[in-house]
C-alpha cells in the first residue's frame, strides 16, 4: 500500500482548532499539543472531585493520511495519541489515586454510513468512522480517552489500603474461639495450640 505524497497541514492546539476539520478537503494535517483536563468535560465528570487537578494537563498528538489501494483506490486514515495521569477514586479502599492513561488508536475515514457499518469489528489494527467535512477530533480524543479508563477504578494490589487490611487480618492468629484449641482429629485440647495462646497473652 502506496501513501499519498501530501504535505500535512499543521493543526493549532485549541478546541475550535480541533472540533471542526475538513477531512474530505484531501489534505492531511498533523498536530499536538497540551489541554488542560477541564477542556474535557465529560472526562472531568469520571476523576475525582477530592483532588486538586490543576495540573492535571492532556498530552495529544495527531496525523492523517491517504493511503492508496493498488487499486487505485484511495483510503483516508487517522492516527491519534493521547496521555495523562487522572485523579480517579479506588474501589476497594475509596481513597484516591493516580491512574496512567494513554490512547493509542487508528482509524480509516469511510465515505458512507453503510460501509461504516460494514467494516469489520474484528479488525484489531483500525476501527472505522464516518469522515465529515466538520469532523470533530477534538470529542474522539475526550471518547478515546474515556474508552481507555478502567472498568473498575482501583490501585494496583500492593499500593491498595484495603489490601493491607487484608493481609493484616490473614496474617493474624486465630485463636479467639476456645474451639481452635482443640484438635479436630483426636477432640481434645491441643497442647501447642494452647501453648501458643499462652505465648500471645
Ligand atoms: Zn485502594
């Protein structure tokens, strides 16, 4: 497959910039930048509302393509990058931590709504979308990155509060029940056992 000789234009780093491109233009464009994480809305509803995110900025990165088919025919692709650490609230223990998020996606620009439909899901490499001559980058990089949070927010095991509980509670003796002094196989005390309560009082 033969890539197109196109001179990508340069895209500016603002949301007006980025929410209205002419990709049926046929020209290519490249672009990066930073946002500041309140530029993306939907987002700052998912982090947590505990935190300080004023320094919590949104890496992106951006280029198109026209790829042609030896065919002959031509095919409209996009590529964007994206990477932050958001505020997110664990679910296990409910306090708060840092969660590394990054996009990393393809796409080919279809003509019709039908060959959209059509294209194959279980194409791992691309997905597809419906080019525009307003097509909006800026919300795919907000879906990007939404898509890309964890089903479940929570810290990595050894980090997680709970999890300390956890094996806290797991490493304790269980010798509050006068039953566990008693040997199950024989039914009479068990000498190391009591010893052992012995020990720990
Ligand atoms: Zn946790």
């Amino acid at each position: 497959m033969n890539q197109k000789q196109i001179i990508a234009q340069e895209l500016h780093s603002s949301q007006s910039a980025l929410s209205n491109i002419d990709f049926k233009s046929g020209q290519t464009f490249k672009g990066q930048g930073v946002f500041p994480i309140e530029s993306f809305t939907r987002l700052m509803q998912e982090i947590s509302q505990g935190q300080h995110h004023d320094s919590v900025n949104i890496d992106w990165e951006c280029l198109s393509w026209v790829d042609v088919l030896p065919t002959g025919q031509e095919q409209y692709r996009l590529k964007i990058q994206a990477k932050t650490t958001i505020p997110l609230v664990c679910q296990r223990c409910l306090d708060d931590y840092l969660q590394d998020v990054e996009v990393n996606a393809q796409f080919v620009l279809l003509n019709t709504q039908t060959e959209v439909d059509d294209f194959p899901l279980e194409n791992d490499d691309e997905d597809a979308l419906l080019n525009s001559f307003e097509f909006n980058l800026f919300e795919l990089i907000e879906d990007e990155l939404l898509l890309s949070l964890p089903i479940v927010p929570k810290h990595a095991d050894q980090e997680c509060q709970k999890q300390h509980i956890k094996i806290i509670e797991q490493s304790a003796p269980q010798l509050d029940e006068s039953s566990s002094l008693i040997d199950p196989k024989t039914g009479k005390l068990n000498p190391f056992l009591q010893l052992k309560k012995l020990k720990l009082n």
